[in-house]
C-alpha cells in the first residue's frame, strides 16, 4: 500500500504546502469534537501510524509527539459543546476542521479531508472516505485528534469522577449511560444527545 499516494497526486498538481485533516469525537455524549491539520515533509512516511481507531492509546501517545516533531505545521483546533448544541454536530465538525487547517502557521494550499464532506475552505481540495486509512497526512492528522480530545476526557475526569470519563472518553457505553441516569448531566454532556437516556 502507497500511504503518500493522495500527497504526491497532489504535489504532481502543482500544490506544495498540502495538509491532511481528520476529526475525533463526533459521536459522542460528552466533550466538544476535535480536529487536527498536519502539513508533512515531501515523500514522508512516519513508522508505526495508522488510522487512529487501530493503534492503540500508548501506541497513539507515543507516535503523538513524533508527528509534531516531524511535520512541517500542524493545529489542534475544537468546537465546543455549545457550538455542537447550537449548530449541530456535522457543522461543528466542519466548523472544528476549518479552524484547524486556518490555524496552521505554514498556510496549506490544497487540503485533503478524511470523509466524505468538505469544510468551507478558500483552498482546493478533496475528500477522501476512510482516508485514515489511506493517506499518512490524514492518519497523522487523526492521531493528533484522537490524543488531544482523549487527554481533555482525562480532565473532565478529574473534575467529575462519578461519569468515569477517562474509561469511556464521552462515548455512550452502558456505563456512562447508567452514571447519566443517577447523577444527571454535568456541563460538558451534549444534550440533544441524551434526548433518548433523558426520556
């Protein structure tokens, strides 16, 4: 498998400063959603990334500080549990993407988008659907998304120990269902989320 294929078709178009973007949180009951855009070196292939989903989390927090060293720019943006309540989760993904790929301090000229929706960019473009499993700029940009949202779960841990957030990261296990139910929901659950555990 070619993991730089997406990036030297891009390079071939003539675009140099290409970024690969990927979000993480977008189903879960708690916590904002967290996107990341990674600008790598031409032709570089980081050992040991994969799609975040498939590493595990010491796997994921060693290769964390590897992609940042490595990579030319990248950014960790979010959009907050009141951006997902207010416009929805979809537009706080793309809202969370388009800050990330703005934020970089090397401006990406051509972005390429783990999924199949594009955020509002003023660079070109594409979308590539399970493209963290595809492209090393996407995986890179995945990781970085995953570990960072993961270590602000941790956080909230510590501030409301009763949800166990640390174990579940936000998502709706039977657990964190069960500990929504007892103790009710602290500020950082989504509530049009917990439409159908609130009835």
């Amino acid at each position: 498998m070619n993991w730089i294929e997406y990036e030297q078709n891009a390079e071939l178009k003539g675009y140099k400063a290409i970024c690969g973007v990927d979000e993480a949180g977008r189903g879960p009951l708690a916590g904002p959603v967290c996107a990341a855009a990674v600008i790598l070196p031409p032709n570089t292939i980081i050992d040991g990334v994969n799609d975040s989903k498939k590493l595990t989390e010491k796997k994921r927090e060693a290769l964390f500080n590897v992609i940042k060293e490595t990579a030319v720019s990248y950014c960790i943006a979010y959009a907050s549990v009141e951006e997902i309540e207010s416009i929805n989760i979809l537009n706080a993904t793309m809202l969370a993407m388009k800050r990330a790929v703005e934020g970089l301090d090397v401006k990406a000229d051509y972005a390429m988008i783990d999924g199949n929706k594009m955020p509002p960019l003023d660079i070109d473009g594409e979308t590539i659907v399970k493209g963290d499993a595809k492209s090393m700029s996407i995986a890179c940009a995945s990781i970085l998304a995953k570990v960072s949202r993961d270590r602000l779960l941790y956080e909230y841990a510590k501030e409301y120990p009763q949800y166990q957030f640390d174990k579940h990261k936000g998502y709706g296990t039977a657990a964190h269902r069960e500990a929504i139910i007892k103790y009710g929901p602290c500020p950082y659950h989504r509530m049009s989320f917990l439409t159908k555990i609130l009835k």
